[in-house]
C-alpha cells in the first residue's frame, strides 16, 4: 500500500509540472500538487506494514 501512494503521488506530481509549464492551468493543477502532497506526507505518517 505504501509504494502504491508512492505511485500515486509521483504521478500527480508529474502532471503538476506538465500543468503548469505546458498548459499553465490554474486550480486543478495545485489541487493535484496539493493531492500528492498529503499523500506522500500520509505516505512518511503510516507505519509500514510490511510482511
């Protein structure tokens, strides 16, 4: 579950960037960034639970 938040704010991150050097998009470009943001943070919070 870890690294799938791993994934996911990667991802969100990269379109952020594409977003606003491409596009320069305003709010759902930092809504993403913001998105991955809290999920790399809940990411670094959790305890692993590897097995």
């Amino acid at each position: 579950m870890r690294s799938l938040l791993y994934i996911v704010a990667v991802i969100l991150v990269i379109g952020w960037l594409v977003g606003v050097f491409a596009y320069s998009a305003t709010g759902l470009i930092h809504a993403l960034l913001v998105i991955a943001i809290i999920a790399f943070i809940l990411a670094l919070i959790r305890p692993s639970t590897t097995v």
